[in-house]
C-alpha cells in the first residue's frame, strides 16, 4: 500500500472516527420577549472536551475544558469611554442605521412567508425529520408556557406540530395564544447524539423531494439574479 492511499485513508477515516465520538449536552432556561437566560453544559468524547455556556440577558459567559483543564476565557476589548464621534460621523451613523432598518423591513422573517411555502408533503417530510432527530438524540424535554405568532393560521400549525410530537420523554405543557405575537417559555432538556447520524438524518432531510424541490428552486432564483447583474437585496 502506497504512502497516498494510507493519507487518502486517514483523511477520509479521521473525520468519521471523530464525528463517531458522542456528544451529551445538558441545558436550562427561559425565553420572553426583553428576557433570555441559558444555562447550556456540552461534552465530547466521553468528557475529552467540554463546554460550558451561560447567557443572562445581555451578558454571556464561555468556559472550556480540555481533557479535564479548564482553559482561560477570551478577555473582553475595554471600551475607550473618551472617543466621542463628530459631527459628521453621528450623522453617517444615523443614515446608515435607518438604510439597516429599512432592509430587516423589507426582507425580514415573516410568518406569512413560511406559510407559502407549508403544505402536506413538506409537513410530513419536517415531522419526520424531527421524529428521527428527537430518537437520535435520545433527547429528555420539558417545556412550558405561551406562544403566539403574527398569523393565527401559523399559531394552529406549530399548535398541530406539537400535539404530534408529544412523547414519553417529550413534555410539552404549551397554550396556544392567537391574538399576537408572544413568546414566554421556560424548559429543561438533556441528551446524547452522534454527530455522524445527526448529520445523516439531515442530509437525508434536504434531500427528500418536497425539500428538495424548495432549495433548487431559491437556488434557480439566485442564478437568475446575478446573471442579469441583480442581488437580492436589490428591488
């Protein structure tokens, strides 16, 4: 055997013996509409490599251990309280910020956008999808508290969506709001997954016909534009 084919070996082999190691996680936390706190533990390789995340509200912490070393944290840059901006950068500022603006109003998300785009074949394909997802991650949940979108329509799917993914390990303790966006849920999950199966079941997701159908069709459209010399952000 050639010293090119056992490389050939190696590089090929090497990814897949470490997407092969598991990965456990375990996390808490809560989601309203001015308040997010995370409190998320994640282990690889049996503990050969862990992190852990903490996120309360604004300000977040990351701490990573390597074979059982805690490593030092990224320090943050100090804030020059003296720099004052002039004049003429204010007001750059401030166009710049509204020109910002003017672009998540036009291309923001929208629930109205994803309705489009739903029908029974895509449903069926994203059940699935989370189906095999949820078994490979062996994943425990509980999750409690109220939700709403902008579209009523929408607020019944994700309502259906969950009612067909209520489990034994799966505890969802949900009210459906319909008069308006809302979002306050608090929860607690934990798990263990293979990277290689998650990144399988994924692959397979994409490729099935109804998602398929919606990639190629964006990606077409994309074509379309930069040939005649058009972006996307462009009217």
């Amino acid at each position: 055997m050639s010293g090119w084919t056992i490389l050939l070996l190696i590089l090929v082999l090497l990814p897949v013996g470490l997407l092969s190691f598991p990965l456990t996680f375990k996390a808490r936390g809560s989601l309203r509409k001015e308040e997010r706190n995370l409190n998320l533990k994640l282990a690889w390789g049996w503990g050969l490599l862990s992190a852990a995340v903490e996120i309360n509200g604004k300000e977040t912490a990351f701490r990573l251990r390597l074979a059982g070393i805690w490593l030092p944290a990224p320090r943050k840059k100090p804030v020059n309280i003296g720099t004052t901006k002039t004049g003429k950068q204010t007001k750059r500022a401030g166009k710049q910020a509204q020109k910002h603006a003017g672009r998540r109003k036009k291309h923001g998300f929208s629930f109205s956008s994803v309705i489009a785009v739903l029908n029974r074949q895509m449903l069926a394909a994203v059940l699935g999808y989370l189906k095999r997802l949820f078994k490979s991650l062996r994943l425990r949940l509980r999750l409690n508290g109220v939700y709403g979108t902008d579209d009523p329509a929408m607020t019944g799917m994700i309502a259906g969506l969950i009612a067909a993914l209520q489990a034994k390990h799966l505890k969802f303790d949900l009210d459906a709001d319909f008069s308006g966006p809302i979002i306050d849920l608090a929860g607690e999950t934990s798990g263990r997954m293979v990277p290689i199966f998650i990144l399988w079941h994924t692959m397979s997701f994409f490729l099935a016909k109804p998602v398929r159908k919606l990639w190629w069709s964006m990606l077409k459209i994309k074509k379309t534009w930069f040939r005649w010399g058009f972006t996307p952000s462009e009217p």
